[in-house]
C-alpha cells in the first residue's frame, strides 16, 4: 500500500502494557493500554474526508480516495507499521467517581510524526469491543459520528482547540441503540470517524492509578507524558517542580479552552474528568450542543437533566472541579501539595480576566464593563434572543445609531414573535448605555474585529441533525455542503446565509437531536 505514513511506538514502549492479550472485558491493573484489533466491517464506504487533518498527517487528495484509506479508517485492515491499542483509564461522571472506564470502544492504531516534526495519535472510535467496553458494544451510530466529524473540524475553524476528525466512514454494519434509553431500541446506520489528536490522554488516565494507589505506574505516565508532549518543562531532570508547571500548562490550557467554548456558545454536555484533554482539547463530542437562544441554565443532554450539572453557564466552574481531581490525583507525587493549591486557586483568578477580556472583544470595547455585560447577559436572556445572530448584528451598529435603530438591527435575533411590544422596555436603556461606551472606547476596525471573534455560522443543533436525516437517506449533500461553510465561519459568505445562518425554526424546538441529545451514540 502506498502511503507515507511511519509509525512511532513511544507510548506503547514506555509505558507498561496490559499482560492480557484476549479481547474481553475485564480490570486491568498497572498498564497504560492493552493491545487490541478493530473489528472488521461488512462493507465499509468512506463518507466524508477532512483534507486539513489530513495534510497534518502529510496524506492528499489522492491518499484519501484510495481504496487503502476506506479499509484501513474503517478499521479492516492495518498499515505496515500499525500496533492498535486501546488505553485504561477512569473517571469522575456526574460527579461520582466511576472506577476504571477506558476506550471502551476507540482503538489507537499509531502515532506518527509528520514531515514538521509534530506528533499526531490515530484513534478510530466504534471499531469494536476492547477489554474497557464494559456491557457495550464498542460501536458508534452513523448519527453521533456525523455529530462528531462535522463539529471537530468546525471548533478548529472557529479557533477552538480541539481533537481532529481525518474521516467518517459507513461501515454497512447495523447498530442497535436505544436512542433515549425509552425502551424503543431500533437498528441504525454503523460508522466510524478516525480522530486526531497529539495525545488522547485524559484527566481520569491519571485518576484511575491514584484511585488504585498504584503511585510507580502514576509516575512513570506523568513522567513520560511530561517528557513527550511537555518537553518545554524539563529544564536537567523531571522534578515536583516540574510536575507543578505541568499542572499549571494544564490548568491553563483548559482555562483557554472554556474561554472559546463561552465565547461561541459550545456546550460539552458530558464533562466528565474522563471526557477532559490533558492538552486542552475539547474531546468527545457526545451530547453537546450550541447556545441558540442565550440560558445560561441550558444543557442539550437529557442524561443531565435533572441537576443541568454540564450547562453553559456552569462550564467553568465545573472545569475548576476537574482540575481539582486531577491534582487530587497527582497529589501523591508531591511531598506538600500547597503548591497545587496555589495553583487551582489561580484558575479561577486567569478564568475571569480571560472570560473578560474575551466579552470585551465580543463587544468591541478597548475596555471590560462589568455592568454592561452583567447587564447584557441578562437581557440575551429574558428576551430569548439567539446569541450567534445578536453578537453578529452587534458589529452593525453604528455609535451614532439610535437605540430604536439599534433594536431593528437585532431584532432577527429575537425568538419571541411579539418583540415589538417587549424590545423598547428590555433594549432601550443597555442599549443607550453601550452607544455611550462606544463613542469613547470602540476598538479601532470594530466591525472587523468583532467578526473575527463573533462567528457567523456554527454547527447549529438543528443544522447536524439535518444532514444527519440526509446521511440516513444517503444522501450526503448536506454533511459535505455545511463541512464546507463551517470552514470560514466568520465569513460572510452571502449565499449561504438563508440556509445556515438563521435562527432555530420552531420545528426544531423540541426535536430529538435538535435541542435534546442522550450519551446513547
Ligand atoms: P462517554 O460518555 O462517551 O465519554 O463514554 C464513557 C465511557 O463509556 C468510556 O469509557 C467509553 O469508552 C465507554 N463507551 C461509550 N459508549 C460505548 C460503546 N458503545 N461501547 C463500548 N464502550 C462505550
Ligand atoms: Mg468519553
């Protein structure tokens, strides 16, 4: 097969592997990873290709539409070099430690390291059982996997650290889901997306050894994970100090992290310290969803309820939380461990000047107004007002606008049909107040600089599920044509606005996957 892609074992031959070699579901104990192989498929058909991740890889065009490509990112056959595994690790989920959970159906098949030097790790998520599968199947829906490919590379676009998708393929087998865990099971379409990602390494792949108060296999992961992907941190040799710059990179990489996630309106909806990147990575894409109408108190996932524990405006703090297990989890290897106290208290102080200073930009104000934003949130909220179409609206208004004119040029964003009668009495006076602020400290080049931090066009809840109908038909024009939009998101891209960029139809309100979404992928 012709393809430049080399392998590089560094995680699997530092690191200690599972002494089981069979593919059942069981505990593993002081190792990293076990050795699996991905199922083969029954007639595995390539839906969807990303040529940006792929190029990562170094692979073109060419590469992509080989008949190597579709077998291989299907999972049905290997590559020269190719060594697949699956890694161990635990989590917290909802709160509550969850013991050892593990890519319970995502198979590493390598890491390679492309023509610039950068290393990059191939997972291919529902390619069959491994020892972490638990009581499930190991496979993954056409329906979460088209949720997954499309919103990966559309975080990447947005400027949103994130895993990558490389490919989406059918894998002509059928799935059987119980879609909302009702007691209505039915088959569906299989697929299979290849991720990737530097490392796919987790807060709970640290938790689950501490969990065990297995302290050398803790170590010797931190150790190789600090030396391989940290390497900036090693000044002569590794020391707890190291490991408190470690947390301090990881604190500070997930911090950024839920900054962009505020800032475009991204919920995770399952952020479980399993479902955390150790590089800042938005990763897993389950049952997530965008802020269409402003609710702090919105999450799309229907296992959350009850308590909205993973809602929007809940993120940062529960990233806090999550922080807080992993230096839980760390803890041991430190004699005292104020230092990581200091630390986790800093994130909450980098938190908010990051998140302000992010909200000034939205606004387009050279200074942060607390009152205004409070002020702001407030109103986005009580008037349903879409968050995507009024931040991009915002850049319209001119300082010499009156507030009526102001509220016209938003009103698309409203949801409620009889705003005319609500708008003067909720508007009227932020909006006196923000003119004001822009005669004396508007950004230079607002417009533009609000365009390039407000996005025009997001996955829309609604938007996915569309191609995802399409997709289930076989029909793939929807999944390529919004693959393509969601590349230039701040973009005005006129002729795509009717169709992408409007605000939730009323059909889509109270729809299965479009505002409601269980983990059941
Ligand atoms: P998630 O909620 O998707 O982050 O998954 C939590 C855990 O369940 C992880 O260990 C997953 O690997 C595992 N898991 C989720 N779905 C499946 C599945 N269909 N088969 C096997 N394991 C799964
Ligand atoms: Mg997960």
């Amino acid at each position: 097969m012709n393809n430049p892609l080399i392998f590089n074992h560094n995680f699997t031959k530092n690191l200690p592997a599972d002494s089981e070699t069979d593919n059942h579901t069981r505990q593993v104990f002081e190792a990293c990873f076990s050795w699996v192989t991905p199922e083969p498929t029954k007639k595995p058909q390539l839906l969807i290709a990303s040529p940006e991740t792929a190029a990562l890889l170094d692979l073109n065009e060419e590469h992509c539409q080989s008949a190597w490509f579709t077998q291989v990112f299907s999972g049905n056959a290997l590559l020269d070099g190719m060594k697949p595994y699956a890694m161990c690790y635990g989590g917290h989920q909802f709160g509550n430690w969850a013991g050892q959970l593990g890519d319970g159906r995502a198979i590493v098949l390598g890491d390679i390291i492309n023509q610039q030097g950068e290393r990059w790790s191939l997972q291919l998520k529902g390619a069959g059982k491994t020892p972490y599968s638990r009581t499930a199947d190991g496979l993954a829906v056409l329906r979460s996997s088209v949720r997954e490919f499309l919103c990966s590379e559309a975080m990447f676009h947005l400027g949103v650290p994130t895993t990558r998708a490389l490919s989406l393929c059918a894998t002509g087998d059928q799935v059987w889901r119980d879609m909302f865990y009702d007691g209505n099971p039915d088959d569906e379409h299989g697929a299979v997306v290849c991720r990737v990602a530097p490392t796919f390494l987790r807060f709970g792949s640290f938790e689950i050894f501490n969990s065990r108060q297995d302290i050398k296999t803790l170590k010797t992961l931190l150790d190789f994970t600090i030396t391989t992907y940290f390497p900036h941190l090693i000044e002569d040799n590794i020391t707890t100090e190291t490991y408190a710059k470690w947390f301090t990179e990881v604190c500070g990489t997930t911090k950024d992290m839920i900054v962009h996630w505020q800032r475009v309106g991204f919920v995770h909806g399952v952020m479980n310290t399993d479902n955390m990147s150790i590089l800042g990575l938005t990763i897993d894409y389950g049952p997530y969803g965008w802020l269409e109408d402003y609710n702090p108190d919105w999450t799309p996932n229907t296992t959350d309820a009850q308590f909205h524990r993973y809602a929007y405006g809940k993120q940062p703090s529960i990233a806090h939380w999550n922080l807080m297990k992993l230096a839980q989890a760390i803890a041991p290897l430190f004699d005292d461990v104020q230092p990581l106290q200091i630390i986790l208290d800093d994130y909450a102080v980098q938190y908010k000047s990051a998140w302000q200073d992010m909200m000034r930009q939205k606004l387009g104000l050279n200074q942060f107004d607390e009152a205004l934003v409070e002020a702001l949130m407030n109103k986005l909220e009580i008037m349903e007002t879409d968050m995507t179409i009024f931040f991009r609206k915002l850049a319209n208004i001119e300082a010499t606008d009156t507030p009526e004119a102001c509220i016209q040029t938003i009103s698309p964003a409203f949801y409620v049909d009889d705003w005319q009668n609500k708008a003067n009495e909720v508007w009227h006076g932020w909006f006196e107040a923000y003119l004001g602020e822009l005669q004396t400290h508007a950004v230079k080049h607002r417009k533009e600089a609000m365009n390039q931090v407000n996005p025009k066009y997001v996955l829309r809840n609604y938007l996915a599920q569309l191609a995802i109908d399409k997709a289930n038909e076989g029909d793939l024009s929807t999944l390529h044509e919004l693959f393509e939009v969601l590349k230039q998101p701040y973009a005005e891209q006129p002729k795509f606005e009717e169709k992408y960029a409007q605000k939730r139809p009323d059909w889509a309100r109270e729809r299965a996957g479009c505002s409601m979404l269980s983990c059941s992928s």
